[in-house]
C-alpha cells in the first residue's frame, strides 16, 4: 500500500523531495506527469482527461488501496481519479489548486488559456524569469533555480494543452467530488496568489477532509512547510 506523490505545473516530482525526507515510511512512489521532466507517450494530448487516464493507469500498475497525495494540478487529478474510481485511494490529501465553478483562473492561467497569447507568454519563459516567477511566488531560491531547469518547449506545450482543456473544470468535476468515499486532508498556504483558502476549506467540506493552512506560506507548502505537511500526512495515515 504505497504513498503516491503527483506534482503540479509548472513542477517536476523533485518538488516532494523536502517533505518525504521528513516522512517515516519508504514505500513512496513520485509520478512524473507526461510532458515534466519526463516523456510524452505517442499521441498523448495532454489534456485534463489525458492526465487523468493516465494518472489511473499508473495507479493500476500499484497495489492497492493507496495514499494518494497532489499539489497544484496533481492535485486536481488526484481528487478526479478517487471520485472515479473510489477504492482506488485510502486516502487523498491534496492542496493548492480549486476545484469549484466559483474559481476564476488566475491571470498566467488566463493568459495561457488564450490562443496565441499563451503561444507568446511561454515564448518569453526563460529559465531565468521562470526562476523570478517561482520566487516572487515563495519558492526557495534552491528549489526555484532546480525546476527552472526542466521547463523545456515540451512542458510548455503540455501546459498550454492543459489548461486549455481545464477552462470550465469546475462546472465538469465539481458534483463528482461527493463520490469519493477515502478519508482526506487538503492541506493550504493563507498566502496562495493562485487560489485564496476558502477554496480550500470548501474542498475539505466536500469531501468530508480535514483542512490546514499555514500562515506566512504560499502555493508550495511541500518547500515552505515540509515539516508541517509531512506530520499531517502522516497523522492522516495513522487515522486510517
């Protein structure tokens, strides 16, 4: 019964490796989303659904049930694939991203969204201004210049694939959220730029989660707060 990690945008599975050198236990499992770091499979599209299919096949390949824990958009698609298949997870602890048709996209989001603007925004990503970006957003200045790195033309095109299918997620995934049956945690920074706590809390009640949010802490809990998110997991697993 493995711990499962899946890592959001614009990250690679290096951005748990803080938070799992405080954890106990060692049967951990990181997933490299298609596109991060990693390769992209034939004819793969990179869309929300993409992810997700493919986020299921991994999780088949594993016994189970799981601990199944996201960020950002990988948290996304663990709370979809537990509300698609529910006894895939033991239990799901995610944090940072909304999934509400109240959310409105936050302005790189929208940008992204944007035919040809997206198109030109990443054409300006450098690895130097995304190492900028990723600071002014609470990345440690390590962390930040490590995932900087691995934004190549293959990412950026996954990026804009995917959130160009997520426009309206909300109104699509929202209702499917109360078939998940896993205990939960949803785990948040009270100074997010991307998505403010009460979506967070909104999560939790919806999925019947406990809810954590930390002070002075931004979107990447998993660096700012590794300590902190690594006992809530762990207390999360004990419960179960």
């Amino acid at each position: 019964m493995p711990a499962v990690f899946v890592h959001g945008v614009p990250d690679t599975q290096r951005v748990w490796q803080p938070l799992i050198r405080r954890l106990n236990r060692k049967d951990v499992v990181t997933l490299s989303l298609p596109g991060f770091g990693s390769a992209v499979p034939s004819g793969f599209a990179a869309t929300k659904e993409a992810y997700v299919d493919w986020l299921l096949a991994e999780l088949h390949k594993l016994p189970q049930p799981i601990d199944l824990a996201g960020h950002d958009w990988g948290a996304i698609l663990a709370i979809r694939a537990a509300s698609l298949e529910p006894g895939i997870a033991r239990s799901v602890a995610t944090g940072s991203a909304a999934l509400d048709r109240d959310y409105k996209w936050h302005q790189v989001a929208a940008l992204w969204q944007t035919p040809q603007v997206g198109e030109q925004v990443m054409a300006s990503v450098t690895p130097e201004a995304m190492r900028a970006g990723l600071m002014s957003a609470g990345v440690p200045a390590a962390d930040a210049t490590e995932a900087s790195l691995h934004v190549d033309e293959t990412m950026k095109r996954c990026i804009l694939a995917l959130y160009r299918s997520a426009i309206k997620v909300g109104d699509e995934w929202q209702d499917d959220l109360q078939r998940i049956t896993a205990r939960g945690l949803v785990m948040w920074g009270n100074d997010d730029p991307y998505a403010t706590p009460d979506f967070g809390a909104r999560m939790a009640q919806r999925i019947k989660a406990k809810f954590v949010s930390w002070p002075h802490c931004s979107h990447w809990w998993q660096l700012q707060r590794p300590v902190e998110a690594a006992r809530e997991l762990e207390e999360l697993w004990q419960s179960t």
